[in-house]
C-alpha cells in the first residue's frame, strides 16, 4: 500500500528549502540543512522530491521569473515620463508600486533570484536585470543626447550602480520580512538612488 503524502509536512518543506536557499544559495544548501529546518530526516525529503534542484524549481518557478523581470521592465520604461524624480516611489509610481507589491508578495523567491540562483537555470536572472537597467538608462541618456553614445566610464558607472542596486534590494528583502518594514526600507532608498540617478543622467 502507497504511503500517504500529507500536505503540511510537504508545505514545511518547501518553507524550510526557500529560507535555506535564500540563506545559502542554491550551490551551497544541502538537503540535510532543509530536513534540519524543517524538522524532519532527510530521509523524508526523498518521499516528496526526487532532488535538490526539484525542489528548488519548487520555491522559484519560470512564471515568477519571468514576471520579475517584466514588472521591472515597466518600472525602466517610465524614466522617459517622469518628471519628479524624487518623487517616483512606489507612492507616486504605477509601476513602482506593483514592482514593490511584487517584492513583497514573493520575498523568498525574488531574493533567491537575487542572490542565490547560481548553478540553476535562473542564475542568468540577476545579471539580466543589471543589463536591463544599465541599457534603458544607457539607451534613455543617449535619446536626450541626441544619438550620442554613453562613454566608457559612464557606461561602467551605470553598470556599477545597477549592480549595487540589485544587491541592496536583496539586502532589504533579507533584512526585513514584514511588508511595512521592507516598503519604508525600498522607499528610503529609491529616494537615494532616484536622486543619484537625476544626477547622473544629467535629467
């Protein structure tokens, strides 16, 4: 007779996989550290999942990581349109809001993405979303400059400063778990980073 899966040992699992690998990466996680968190031997792990990466693809799935990166796109796509910039937060953006909903709505997976998606098929993800960033802002400082290309060293600034980006924002989404803490900890740095970038896209 088939042994009986019970949903909430399944559930607990997952919970225990997605704190782990936002802990450690997915390289660096071991299922014993899982079965640890979760309470149960390793053992068990098995009876639910074939592996480590099955698992995984259980926490971060293709339809978050594709909408990551679109919200974000439409977040991008507003720097021709804003006119204030300080005041382009999630309060007086469209897109900055449902970018930071969605922060919060999938805090595990999107830091996972963030920072610990290395040796699976979403470790392009995060280099993604710097080039994406650094080619709209590339692409919107060339449009007012008439055509004229980006320098070298401001190419490698923008480059730079979006990579930090990306790590503050999982910096954040570590830090804080509550939806309040981590929409004041986003909004104060937008704040920061919008008036950074008025400045140095000469806005």
């Amino acid at each position: 007779m088939p042994q009986k899966l019970k949903d909430d040992v399944r559930d607990r699992i997952v919970a225990a996989a997605g704190a782990v690998f936002a802990e450690k990466g997915f390289a660096a996680a071991r299922l014993a550290d899982v079965a640890e968190r979760a309470d149960i031997s390793t053992g068990n792990i098995y009876k639910y999942f074939r592996d480590k990466e099955a698992l995984f693809n259980t926490v971060v799935t293709p339809p978050v990581a594709a909408e990551l990166l679109r919200k974000l796109r439409a977040r991008l796509k507003e720097f021709p349109k804003i006119k204030d910039w300080e005041g382009a937060t999630a309060a007086g953006s469209g897109a900055a809001g449902a970018l930071l909903s969605f922060w919060i709505d999938h805090r595990v997976a999107v830091l996972i993405l963030l920072r610990g998606s290395q040796g699976t098929r979403f470790e392009h993800v995060r280099g993604l979303m710097i080039n994406e960033m650094e080619r709209l802002a590339s692409s919107y400082v060339e449009r007012r400059a008439g055509g004229s290309a980006l320098s070298p060293a401001s190419r490698f600034v923008l480059h730079k400063v979006f990579a930090r980006t990306v790590d503050m924002i999982a910096d954040i989404l570590d830090a804080h778990q509550d939806p309040q803490s981590i929409q004041q900890a986003v909004t104060a740095f937008w704040r920061y980073q919008l008036a950074g970038l008025q400045a140095l896209l000469n806005v």
